[in-house]
C-alpha cells in the first residue's frame, strides 16, 4: 500500500475511533454564537464535556471533568426565568455556561443561553447563543422543551 493510501485509511480510522468515542454521549446544549463559533454541552457517562470552537466536532477548546466537579447554580428570576449555570474550570479560566428558560404564563416560551470566559476573577468574553440556532436540554420545564430535541 502506498504512503499516501496509508494515511488516508489511517485518518479515516482514527476518525472513526473519535466519533464512536462521542457516540454514547448525550448533548444537553448545542447553539452558535455571532462570531462563527460553537457552543456544545454533552453529558458522557459521568463526565460533563464542555466545548467551544469554530468546527465544534474538532473543538478548539474542550473540558471534561467529572460531574461532581462542576459546580452548578439554581436561580429562579422574575419573568419566570429558571437560570441554571455550571462552571467548568481550566486552571486559571472558568467557563460558565449559562442557560436559561423564560416561561411567561399567556406567552411563548423562550430560551436562552451562552458562555462567560473568566481569567481568575475578570470577564474576558460574554458570548450569547443565537436564538435561532439553540437547542438545549439542560433546562426542561414542565416536562416539555420549547424546542423539540433529536437524538
């Protein structure tokens, strides 16, 4: 086999061997924000997986940690809002994924969500998901997303 198959064949393994790797996970928020980015939250087993990136199935940034070390925070705000964030630390940084879902009695629902970059204490980035482009299962009131999920 020549040099060049070689490397294809072995590519194409490889990537194989990553996708079957994320298979079993299950996506909890998946949205992209303005600048061409994407934002994805998957639940793997007892792992949470935070990724961020410009080709979220090769993530320029991804932190997996266990989920009892990722803190997370309940918050019921005036609208109704329930507001849930889970904080990923990557030594110095934290990324707060914040997701949040608005459910006015006599009108449509609504959810939000996006990421907070911090460098110890100070706030590099506030990046908010795109309405249209989001779909999370992190928050689900009343037993019924606003927006239908696929598995």
């Amino acid at each position: 086999m020549n040099a060049i198959l070689r490397q294809l064949v072995l590519a194409v393994a490889l990537n194989g061997i990553a996708v079957s790797a994320l298979a079993d996970s299950i996506p909890l928020l998946h949205c992209a924000v303005k600048e061409g980015k994407e934002l994805r939250l998957l639940s793997d087993g007892e792992e949470l997986v935070y990724q961020y990136g410009s080709d979220i199935d090769r993530p320029e940034l991804e932190i997996r940690r266990k989920r009892d070390e990722v803190p997370v925070r309940n918050r019921l705000l005036p609208g109704p809002v329930w507001q849930q964030q889970l904080a990923f630390r990557n030594g110095e940084y934290r990324y707060i994924v914040i997701v949040e879902a608005y459910r006015p009695v006599g009108e449509a629902p609504q959810d939000m969500a996006g990421v907070q970059a911090f460098l110890n204490e100070e706030l590099l980035a506030d990046k908010s998901c795109t309405p249209e482009s989001m779909i999370q299962r992190v928050l689900d009131v009343d037993g019924i997303p606003s927006k239908p999920v696929s598995d």
